[in-house]
C-alpha cells in the first residue's frame, strides 16, 4: 500500500515538473524581450528540475533503507547555480540595452 502511494506521488511530480518545464519553454520562444525571456525558463524550470529532484529522492528513498542524499547535492547545487547565472546574464546585457536608448 505504501509503495502503491509513493508512486502516485513520485508520478505527479514527475508531471508536475514537465509541466513547469514545458511552460518556461514556451515563455523562452513566445516572450517580446530579453528580460522576460530570460525570466520564464529561469523560474520555471527551476521550479520543474525540483519537482524532478523530489521525485527522484522519494523514488530512491523508498526504494533503501536510508535517505537519498545525492538529490539533496543536486538540488543545492540546482537552486544556487541558477539565480546566479540569470542575474550575470542580465548584467551582461545592461549596457547594450544603454546604448539602444
């Protein structure tokens, strides 16, 4: 019964997480300008590799005896890494956007 659970929850964030994926895509083609360009796949797929990372540290959790602690790292690393290259990448666009007005 537990493991009958476990996986209908590991299988909605696993949808959960498309989900928030393919929304960031489609903000990534459909979005007018660089800024909210880059602010769509940014959230949103950060918010959808979680879903992924939660999915997968339940799976594997349930599977052992213990915690899955490599998800934890990769989770860590995930919501670290992103905010920080979407803010160097905004940066690095300032001063073309300076010299178009």
């Amino acid at each position: 019964m537990f493991s009958a659970i476990v996986e209908v929850v590991v299988a909605l964030l696993i949808v959960t997480g498309a989900a928030f994926v393919l929304i960031g895509a489609i903000g990534l083609v459909r979005l007018p300008d660089f800024f909210t360009r880059l602010h769509a796949p940014t959230k949103a797929s950060t918010l959808g590799a979680g879903c992924f990372v939660l999915a997968s540290l339940l799976h594997f959790s349930s599977r052992q005896a213990g915690l899955s602690l490599h998800e934890v790292l990769i989770a860590v690393f995930l919501f670290l890494t992103a905010p920080i290259s979407a803010q160097l990448l905004a940066k690095t666009r300032l001063p073309d956007q300076a010299n178009d007005a």
